[in-house]
C-alpha cells in the first residue's frame, strides 16, 4: 500500500532536517510509539500501540535511516514489526524529504507499507489505513510544532506542556480516522 503525507515545519529546512534526525527527541512527537534502543548498528528498537476498529495492535520493530543525504535533506526509513500477539507483521520503506518552502519548510514523506497475516485482514480497508497514517502524521506535526515552538526564545511553559501531551492528541485520533475514511467512501469533502 503506498501512502504520501506531509506537513509543515517554521524551520529553514537545515533546521528542520536536524530536528527530524534527532530521532530519540523526534518520536516522542509520534502517538503510540516508544523507543526502547539505539542498538550500537545505528538502529533503534521500538514499540507501536495502534488501534484500527476494535482491535488493539502492539508491535515490537526495528527501525534504520538508510541513503541519508545531509545536502538534499533526505532519507529512507525503513522499519519492520511483529504484533506481540502473533496476529502479523508490518513492513514499511519511508521516503523523507524537507524541502524550502518560503522561509519555513515542508516535510514530504512516501511510504510503502506491506502487512501480512491477520494484521493484512485488519487492515484490507485500505482506506482506514492511510487515514490512520494521515492522523498520526498529524499529530506528530501537531506535536513537534509545539516542540519548535517551545524551543523559540520566549516560549510560554504551557506551549511546553502541550508538546507532552501527545496522548490527548492521539485519543481522538481513531474516530478521526474512521470519520475521513466514512467521508471518502462517500466523497463528502468536509
């Protein structure tokens, strides 16, 4: 399944290429994912909690930066995990590009994602799957324009607080999925 996303970022992209690098800071902006390791091959180890319906998914994965290209701000992530309940596995190639966009910059991101076994089931609305994708990547904007932000001389402490609060950005984040696939089925554009 092939997903693009993108957001923005009130950072030249040089700056905003070094905040997406600092992958230990970066992550905490991602809802239901943990790092647990940076493994001394330079991949990080990690958990995903993600809900699609009724049914609570829980990876373990691994995760690599592989083609960085400091000079064009981009790279390729590629990750892999397995449901801690033996119902399947995630795969998924991520192509990362920051690219100008006026003074600030615009983050691009292609993925191939592939799933097998029950998770494949699960997810064969395509639609509530590149939905979800799109409110994760939403909320990790959300959550590291707070990060940005606070990281601006002058920040207010509640601005730092909101940027801890990806759990309350993430609760709604189901019903906000399956609502966008709902309109899509039926073409509605609000």
């Amino acid at each position: 399944m092939q997903l693009k996303n993108s957001f923005d970022v009130a950072r030249p992209p040089a700056q905003a290429w070094s905040i997406l690098l600092d992958i230990p800071n970066s992550v905490t902006c991602m809802p239901g994912v943990e790092l647990t390791s940076v493994e001394p091959d330079g991949s990080y180890k990690g958990k995903l909690s993600v809900k699609l319906g009724p049914v609570a998914l829980k990876f373990n994965g691994v995760a690599t930066l592989e083609d960085v290209d400091e000079a064009a701000h981009s790279a390729t992530i590629r990750a892999k995990g397995s449901d801690l309940q033996g119902r399947g596995s995630a795969g998924a190639t991520a192509r990362v590009q920051v690219v100008p966009n006026g003074n600030d910059s615009t983050v691009l991101i292609e993925t191939d994602l592939q799933l097998s076994g029950l998770v494949a089931q699960y997810g064969r609305a395509s639609g509530i799957i590149s939905a979800m994708a799109g409110e994760m990547v939403s909320a990790f904007a959300a959550n590291l324009r707070t990060r940005v932000l606070a990281s601006t001389p002058g920040a207010t402490t509640s601005a730092v607080a909101a940027g801890n609060n990806a759990n309350a950005i993430s609760s709604g984040l189901i019903w906000r999925a399956l609502w966008a696939w709902f309109r899509g089925l039926f073409g509605a554009k609000s």
